[in-house]
C-alpha cells in the first residue's frame, strides 16, 4: 500500500514538472533575466498583465530581439483583476486544474480585501480550512499511534527474533487488532502529505505567474522580492524576519507531527530528517520571494494551531 503511495506522489510529481510550470525568459548567454528593482526571475508564461514599468520594458526589449513565435504578448494577457479560471490558451492539466483555479481564488479575495497580500493569507486559511477534515483525521492518527506505542513496543519485543512466515502472520494479525483497538488506519497519516504536495506547488506557482501579487506591498515588504536580494542588495535587514519566522514554523509544525509509532532507530531517523528539512528549508527561505515566504508560515501555523487542537482533544 505504502508503495502506491509512493508511486501516486511520483506520477504526481511528474505531471507537474510536465504540464505548465514557471518558465523564465532569458538573454542570448541563456541567463535569466531578473528584474533590478526587486531581483525577481521575469516570468515568461505569467497568467495576466504585469503594471511595473520596469518590468513592462523588460518585456519589451525581449520581444525586440525574441523570435516571432517566442514574443510575449502582454497585451493579449487580461488584466490580473479580471483573471478567469477558463480564459487563455490551455497549458495542461497542472495549469488547468491547480495554478489557474488557485490564482483566480487569490485574485478575487484580494480585491474583495482591497490588497493582494492580505488575500494570500486569507486563501491559504481558506483552503485549509477546506480540506481540515483530512489534516485532523491525519493529525489524530498520529496521536492515536502514540497512545498505541506501548502495545506496539510489546509486539515488537514478542516477535523479535521470529522472522518465519507463521510468525510474520500472526504479528500482522495481532497488529492489526491494536489498530482497531485505538481506531487508527495507517493510511490516514499519508492523506496529508498528499494534499500538502500539490498544495504548496500551486501556491508557488501561482504566486510566482500573478504580476498582481509579485509586484504587491505588504506591510512593507514586496511580495516579489526575496530576503536574499533584500538584505545584501537593497539593506533592507527586516526582511529576515521572514527567515526567523520560516525557521520557527518548520521547526514546530514537524516537533508536532513527530513522535508516531515508531522504534528508537526509526525515531532517531526522523529527528534527523525533521532537523535536516528544518535547516533546508531556513537556507532556502534565502531565496524565495517573500509572497511565498507567507504562504508557507501561514500554512505552517495553521498546522501547528490544528495539531494542538488535537492534542487538547485527545486529553
């Protein structure tokens, strides 16, 4: 079972590597050209018409040079607030179905709000609030798992030497009898990583092809701007609170997560993998704009409120 999950997540993976991802324009040394007054990569295929001057004429002296067939008509774009679900050419069925719907979703909330960043956070709380039911159901798996280790530790002990097909068997009965002892599906904790995946790739992506949002302020921050080119290129040091944040964020969404039915070793492994996603995921905030930058605390603080619900529930 485990396996077709796995093959699920990697089928999905491919489908959105293949079918209408961000693509950026570049110069004839093929480097990416960036737009100087946020350091931001220029987007080739953006969903609707960019206002930032500088960029417009970025885009003008890449169509002066482009092929014909390689040109970026602006003018053909709709303009960001009245970007539809249905409207341009069909990009394939990541664009279709995931980065356009979300992009429209964002939009909307943000004129309804009067500002594109304070939509972000409201679509993210939005949606995850949508598919809650699923991210609790995963979440208290956990902690039944938890409840359960002692058992488990027993069964573990009880056939630890035992490694015959009889054997095998009756451990797998056995462990199967304690799961519905505490309730617990061991397919229920892969439901969240499932829905998280796709999730977090519609978001950058969306963020990363709405003009609107990249060329937005937010309290002060530029959402198309990331900590990186903020901070050593412009000075503008507050930009790492983004990076405090996104560490604190990763860092108690996994200590929340971890601690399921698992041995030692198995525990021991985790921790490192928790510690080391923390770290990567610090390094990377370098990098990313900062309109993703919220995305991703939003979301994280959202689980870490929803799995201390749980917590509070389960007591």
């Amino acid at each position: 079972m485990k396996k077709n999950i796995l093959k699920s997540v990697v089928v999905l993976v491919i489908i959105m590597s293949l079918t209408g991802c961000t693509k950026y324009i570049k110069n004839e040394k093929k480097q990416i050209l960036k737009n100087e007054k946020n350091g931001q990569n220029v987007v080739d295929n953006i969903l609707c018409q960019p206002t930032d001057k500088n960029l417009l004429k970025i885009y003008d002296q890449y169509n002066k040079k482009a092929k014909k067939s390689n040109k970026i008509n602006i003018d053909d774009l709709p303009k960001c607030e009245n970007l539809k679900v249905t409207g341009g050419k069909y990009e394939g069925i990541w664009t279709t179905v995931f980065v356009k719907p979300l992009a429209w979703f964002i939009i909307k909330i943000g004129n309804l709000v009067k500002n594109y960043g304070l939509g972000l956070i409201l679509a993210t709380i939005l949606i995850r609030l949508v598919v809650y039911p699923f991210t609790k159901k995963a979440a208290l798996q956990s902690e039944m798992l938890k409840k359960a280790q002692p058992e488990l530790e027993k069964l573990e002990k009880k056939y630890k030497n035992k490694n015959d097909q009889e054997s095998m068997m009756k451990k797998s009965q056995e462990m199967l009898i304690i799961y519905k002892k505490y309730n617990i599906n061991p397919m229920a904790g892969c439901l969240f990583s499932l829905i998280q995946l796709p999730l977090f790739f519609a978001f950058y992506e969306a963020i990363s092809r709405i003009p609107a949002l990249f060329e937005e302020n937010f309290l002060g921050f530029q959402l198309g701007t990331s900590p990186a080119i903020a901070v050593f290129s412009q000075g503008k040091y507050y930009y790492l609170i983004f990076i405090i944040l996104i560490f604190f964020a990763t860092y108690f969404s996994f200590k929340l997560n971890s601690g399921a039915s698992m041995s030692k070793e198995q525990e021991k492994s985790m921790k490192i993998m928790s510690n080391f996603m923390v770290v990567f995921m610090t390094i990377v905030s370098f990098s990313i704009s900062s309109g993703i930058a919220i995305y991703w605390i939003t979301s994280n603080v959202f689980t870490i409120i929803q799995n201390l619900i749980v917590k509070k529930e389960r007591k």
